[in-house]
C-alpha cells in the first residue's frame, strides 16, 4: 500500500492544476486529499475498469497507455504535476479507455471518486477547471495522433523527451529503451537509432538506462511543431 499522510491545513502543494483554485475551494477540497507514493511501473488504474481515485501527480508522472489485441501498447499522453489522473470521474462517467502507469516515481495526491463526484456535481470553480482541463487530455489525443502518423521518429523522441522533461523533477530520469519503444509504438532497433542521433547531436545523454536532457533548446529545434502547439493549448485553456 502507499505510504499516506494528511496535509496541515496550507497552501495546496505541488500540482498546478490544484494550484488554479481560489483559496476557499482549496481549503473544502484539502481535508479530502492524501499524500501518496508512486512506484515505478505500478498500475494505478486500467482500461474499462470502475474509477475508485484521482491521483493529482506533485513529482511521479503517469503516463496513458493503450493495448490492441495484438500485444502492441502505444502511449497516448503524460500526466504530471500539471494534471490528473482519473478526468472521467465525471458525472455519468466511470472509466477510462486507457491504463494509467507509472512512468517516473514520486508522489501524488489522491482523492476519492466520491468526493470529486461531489464537488463537480456543483457549479463552481472545480467545475469548470476540470471541464477545461478534460478538453486539454482530447487536444493532446488529437495533436499525439496527428504527430504519430505524420512526423519522423527522431521528432516524435525530441516532443516525448521534452513533455517528460516538463513534468519531471530532474534533467535525469531512469528510461530504458525498451519502454521509450513502447510509449511511442515502435519497435526497440527503431527507437535506438533515433535516442543515437539525438546523442551524437549533443542533445541528451544515454547510459545504464537513464536519460539525460543536456541540451533542452536544441531538442526543442530538433521537435516537431507538436510540442509548442500542445504547449501553447494548455497555456490557453489553464494558464499554465
């Protein structure tokens, strides 16, 4: 079970979409929350299956996976302490078509479904940033589709390495290249060709399976157009 702890009564640390609520909003939301950690790997919710809890990542990031019936796995987004985990608890929803796991450990808030039911039931600055915030993960679906099918695997690397760059606590972060082949669909020979070029590049360091970002404005050249465009959409729709 994850280590958990109730927050003293101040400002609600970490997650910046917590952080977009007036301070009256944090304080009824705050008595709800727990602090937990996030391994590595661990599956905090699956495809299909009822939602019990939200998780508000501080410094784990989470990413959004989907299985076909043939094995593949691709990764439809990331989710850190610029989001939630957990959007359909929503009313009349219940699921997510997608699994949700760990991709970089740390903690999290969590809160239970029956409390998030019972705060966005009411019109209210909850909400209306949720509703804003569940289009955000639809612009992202739609820009990673987009750029999957359209842009060189190299790209597709720079954006992907830079939206965990975004969400992690350090330039360095464990990533073996068999994961990076799975959240961008591809096979491992493929993926070890594109992390080579952008090392020769002088842009990230590779080793032992941990990456490192040694250069962000040059892997920010060497994206694609997809990372300012879903950047600059979540700056519109949450300020952030």
């Amino acid at each position: 079970m994850p280590l958990e702890s109730r927050f003293a009564r101040t400002k609600l640390p970490g997650n910046q979409l917590l952080a977009q609520l007036p301070a009256d909003v944090g304080d009824r939301l705050r008595p709800h929350l727990r602090s937990v950690r996030l391994k590595r790997g661990e599956s905090i919710f699956r495809a299909h299956e009822p939602l019990h809890t939200a998780y508000f990542p501080v410094t784990g990031v989470i990413s959004l996976l989907t299985h076909l019936t043939d094995g593949k796995t691709l990764e439809l987004g990331l989710v850190g302490k610029d989001g939630m985990a957990g959007v359909a608890l929503l009313p009349g929803v219940n699921t997510m078509p997608f699994d949700g796991t760990v991709q970089v450990a740390g903690t999290a808030l969590r809160l239970t479904a029956e409390a998030l039911k019972q705060m966005v039931r009411e019109p209210g600055p909850i909400h209306e940033l949720l509703g804003r915030y569940a289009y955000s993960v639809f612009a992202l679906g739609v820009q990673t589709a987009a750029c999957n099918n359209f842009h060189s695997l190299k790209k597709r690397t720079a954006r992907w390495l830079l939206m965990l760059h975004d969400l992690a606590e350090n330039a360095e972060f464990p990533l073996t290249q068999n994961t990076l082949a799975l959240m961008l669909g591809v096979r491992r020979p493929s993926v070890t060709i594109a992390a080579r070029a952008l090392q020769r590049a002088g842009l990230v360091d590779y080793r032992h399976g941990r990456m490192r970002i040694r250069n962000r404005r040059g892997l920010e050249a060497a994206s694609c157009e997809c990372y300012r465009v879903i950047r600059q959409e979540q700056q519109r729709l949450l300020g952030y």
